[in-house]
C-alpha cells in the first residue's frame, strides 16, 4: 500500500470544516486558505496494482479549456488554488515508485469529481470502477455544475464499470446496507459512504501485516473532524452525518482502524507509520510516550 499526491490544492478552511454561513458567500469572499493534497492510493495486490482514485490532471492548469464552462472556470479559482506540474501526473508518480502506469488492472473511483478522475487517460487498460449511484450522475442535463465533467470522463477507451452493492454475510459492514468485494478475497471491500456526493464510495482494505485501513476519499477532509461530527461546507449534510456515524461505529468495532481521507495532510504520515515493522513502531511510540506526557 503507497500514495502518492497528484499535485497540492488549497481550498478555504470554510470548504474544510463546514460554516453556518451560504456556500456562495464563503466562495466569493474567504480569505482562509488550507494546503491539501490530492492523494491517490496504490494497493500492490498479487492479481494486479489497484488504486483508489487518480488524482488531478495537470492539464487542469495549463488548458484554460480544461473546465468546460465560463462560470465553471470563475468558480474554480474561487474555490481552489492549484499547484500542479506535468511532473504531477498520475503516470510520472506511479513511476517514482516503481511501478508502470500499465501494471494497473482496476481503478475505484470514489466519485467522479475532476480531482479524483484525472488520471484514467494514463490507465486506459484498467477497469474503473464507480458506484452505479454516482454514474447516474451524468444522466442529469447539467453534471458540470457539481464539478463531474462529462468531457474528462467518457473518454474514448475508458473502461468504466458502474457496480451494484450485494448484501454483506459479514454483520460488521451489515450497516451499510451492501458491499462490493473488488478482489472476491475479501483483501478490498467497497462501503456505499454518500453525503459528499450521492454515489460516493469508501474502500476497507484488510491485509496481513497492517492495521484495517478505510479510504474515505472526500467524505471528511481530515479525520478528526469525522470524529467530532463536523461535516464540511459542501454536500448533503444529513447524508453525510449518516456515513460519519457508521464510519465511527465501524472504528469502534475494528480497533486500530486506520481511517484516511483524500485530501487530509497527514494520510500520508499515518500510513507510513503504520506501515513500520511493529519493533520500530514500539519504539516511536515509547520514545513519543516519553516527550509528551499527559
Ligand atoms: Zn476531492
């Protein structure tokens, strides 16, 4: 299990942690702006490199087209700032660590906004897939104005494989009402998580060697706020509450649940800590139990 960030973003801290105030005042006039990344998870499985999401596209900042629509494009430097180079690509990071953009063999794509699909031209051979919820989306007239753009998805090739979610056996996934086991081994469960976007999916990855991680994509921008009950400035805050709750009760079930947005700083340290051999862990904690008592 790696990431690797497709390039940085900031967006408002009123985006980040939600605001009593109307999503278009926050978005024409904050001046509070948040460093993110845009993280893309890459699972090494013996069947094949799998990741969760793909990030941006760097064409994002060079094509002034990219973003189809004049108003799309105002907003999105309202909402966003981006740093992003060519270097950022999906397929010149997959290449940093090692692995080929064409070992790829399936794609889950949490959502269809342009920060999480933005990489699918560079994997044409993998399947992708997307909740069957989140699919619909595109049936509506106008998808670009909840930033899914039709251009940058059905892309000539692109190998899309919308999925229903089949009754779980296992009581502890029972509350979300249906899985999807991507590798039919159990090693990667997709969870039906709407609120962020209505089709929004998480994965529970359980593999020897490391704690159960839970990829939660964008239905919290940092973990702590999941806890706190906190939903952010966008999406359907009763829908979302719903999915913070049966992400909490599924923590409480599976100690050590290590739970990790997309955009949240510090994924990438919790997973690499994480991933230490269990001595070296042992010692960074004693030697942090030592600096910080309580
Ligand atoms: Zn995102």
């Amino acid at each position: 299990m790696r990431v690797l960030s497709t390039g940085a973003g900031e967006q408002h801290g009123e985006h980040r942690r939600g605001t009593r105030l109307p999503q278009l005042w926050w978005v024409l006039t904050s001046r509070s702006w948040v460093r993110v990344p845009i993280n893309v998870f890459v699972i090494e499985h013996r069947d094949g490199l799998v990741l969760f999401d793909t990030g941006l596209d760097p064409a994002i900042v060079s094509d002034p087209r990219y973003v189809d629509s004049a108003v799309g494009r105002l907003l999105l430097r309202r909402i966003f700032r981006l740093h992003i180079d060519p270097a950022d690509a999906l397929a010149s990071k997959l290449e940093a660590l090692g692995h080929a953009p064409s070992e790829v063999t399936k794609v889950v794509v949490s959502h269809l906004h342009f920060d999480h699909i933005g990489g699918i031209a560079a994997v044409p051979q993998a399947e992708l897939l997307v909740s069957r919820r989140e699919w619909q989306q595109l049936e509506s007239r106008h998808p670009e104005r909840e930033w899914v753009l039709r251009e940058h998805i059905e892309i000539p090739g692109a190998r899309w494989r919308p999925i229903e979610f089949a009754a779980s056996p296992d009581p502890l996934l029972a509350p979300f009402g249906g899985i999807h086991d991507v590798m039919r081994d159990g090693s990667m469960v997709l969870l039906p998580t709407p609120g962020h976007t209505p089709g929004s999916i998480s994965m529970l990855v359980r593999t020897a060697g490391l704690p159960p991680l839970l990829l939660v994509a964008d239905l919290t921008y940092e973990v702590d706020l999941l806890m706190r009950d906190q939903v952010p400035g966008t999406g359907d805050a009763a829908q979302l509450r719903a999915s913070f709750a049966k992400v909490r009760a599924l923590r409480e079930q599976l100690p050590g649940l290590l739970i990790l947005p997309s955009h949240d700083p510090g994924a990438a340290q919790a997973l690499s800590a994480a991933m230490e051999p269990p001595a070296v862990r042992a010692a960074a904690h004693r030697s942090r139990a030592v600096s910080t008592p309580r």
